[in-house]
C-alpha cells in the first residue's frame, strides 16, 4: 500500500516487442533531437509534477534502456526499472512453455509491487498523452487519491 504523501510516480510499461513494428518503438528516436515517445512523456510528467519514473522492461532491454534514458534523466527525476519475463508468475500457474511474450498491464503491476509506493499514473511506454492528461493526473493524484478513490483518463 503506498503512502498517503504528495509526491507521485510515472508507472511507464516499456517491456513490449513492438512485433507489429518491427522493433521497440517505446525506444525508436524520431523527434528533432532524437526525443522518444517516452522522453515526451518523462518531460510533460516533470513539468506536471511527477517526482519518480519506474520503467518496466525486459532483462534485454537493460543495456539499451540505461543509454538512453537513465544518463539522460539522472540528475532530472529519480528513474527506478524493474524486470518483466515471460516466467514471473505464481508457483502454482503451469506455464505455457511455447509463450515468449510478457504477460501484460496487471503482470507488469505486480512484478513491480515493491517499487511504487506512491500514488501513480500507469502509461504505456509506446503511447503519446500530451501536457493536459499529465496535468489532470498529477492534480488528481497529489489532491483526491486514495486507496478506494482512483481514476482512468479516458479519451473521447
């Protein structure tokens, strides 16, 4: 259970393949300087008040991610990341030995348990949110959070 302080977290699922893609587009450079989908989203979240960024990613995401974005946010936010694999599941599930994907949004949630204790704001790595739905999140989560009272940003 997190605490009930003010600071917040951007909860960012970046462990997808990108298999209709071709590759890890969450990563893929395309702004003018080289920006990801994901800095937008770290900047627009720093700007709205968020104080920690915990990524979910592969064990061979690891070397790539820390380039790209541990050095570049070091001294900005703090930045945590956890694992996600295939075979973090419960000792009594029988894994499908023929499955190579992650699990998903609830897998990712309760691989990375010990490392969120604040209220957050789970986005998908790959997605673009843009400023207002950083803002209206961080308002929500600093002012009207609580562990029965929590929300969905739902795009018309």
């Amino acid at each position: 259970m997190f605490s009930m302080s003010k600071k917040i977290t951007l909860f960012v699922l970046a462990a997808g393949m990108g298999s209709r893609y071709g590759g890890l587009k969450q990563m893929e450079g395309f702004g003018p300087s080289g920006e990801t989908i994901i800095d937008y989203s770290i900047y627009d979240a720093m700007k709205a008040g968020f104080d920690k960024v915990v990524f979910v990613i592969r064990p061979d995401m690891e070397e790539a991610f820390k380039e790209i974005f541990l050095k570049k946010y070091e001294d900005r936010i703090d930045i945590d990341y956890c694992f996600q694999t295939v075979d973090m599941v419960p000792d009594w599930y029988e894994l499908n030995p023929e499955r190579i994907k992650p699990w998903g949004t609830t897998h990712a949630l309760l691989v990375s348990k010990d490392y969120i204790d604040t209220p957050f704001l789970l986005i998908n790595g790959d997605d673009f949110y843009g400023q207002k739905a950083f803002e209206i999140s961080a308002k929500f989560l600093k002012e009207e959070c609580t562990p029965k009272n929590y929300a969905i940003i739902g795009y018309p």
